[in-house]
C-alpha cells in the first residue's frame, strides 16, 4: 500500500532539479514536483497542495480534501497506538497468569 501526506508547496527551492520546499503537519521538506508540473510558471505552486509520497509530489489536491486527508490518519495514528496499548496489556496479561 502506498501512502501519500498532504503537503503544501511554500516555496521552489530549485527551479531546474525541480525541486520544492514543502509543510507537511509543520514540517519542511525539500520534494521533486515533476510530476504535478505543467505548462504553468513553478511559482505557480506555491500555496498549492499535493499528496507527498517518498519524496515526490505525486498529484495535486484541493485544501479541503488535504484537511480531511490529514485528519483521517491522525485517527489511524490514535487508532494504531491503542491497539498497540492493548497488545502490551494483553501480552501483561499472559505474563502474569
């Protein structure tokens, strides 16, 4: 499964290789944007939002679906640490009895 982070596009870091600056839940990471470039100036991009997925802007997305995005997986975060709390009692549990 391949799972892309919306990311927005705050700056072009390298118009030639490029490559943009890009917050992702507040952090910064320098991304290649060559597969959401079109006909259009770079600088264009920025303010924009696209789907990050190991390094590269794969697809661009509106702020919405971006806000949504990102809301389901920090629930899927939340989710994955409570099914982690459980496994840690349960596997407690056996210790003891």
């Amino acid at each position: 499964m391949c799972l892309g982070i919306p990311g927005k596009i705050v700056e072009i870091s390298d118009a030639t290789r490029k490559l943009a600056m890009v917050d992702i839940s507040g952090v910064k990471r320098e991304v290649n944007i060559a597969c959401i470039v079109g006909d259009e100036p770079l600088e264009n991009l920025i303010g924009t939002w696209s789907l990050i997925h190991v390094g590269f802007a794969m697809s661009r997305i509106d702020e919405k679906e971006a806000a949504l995005t990102l809301d389901v997986l920090r629930q899927l975060g939340e989710a994955q640490e409570e099914i982690e709390a459980m496994r840690a009692s349960a596997a407690m549990l056996e210790k003891t009895s």
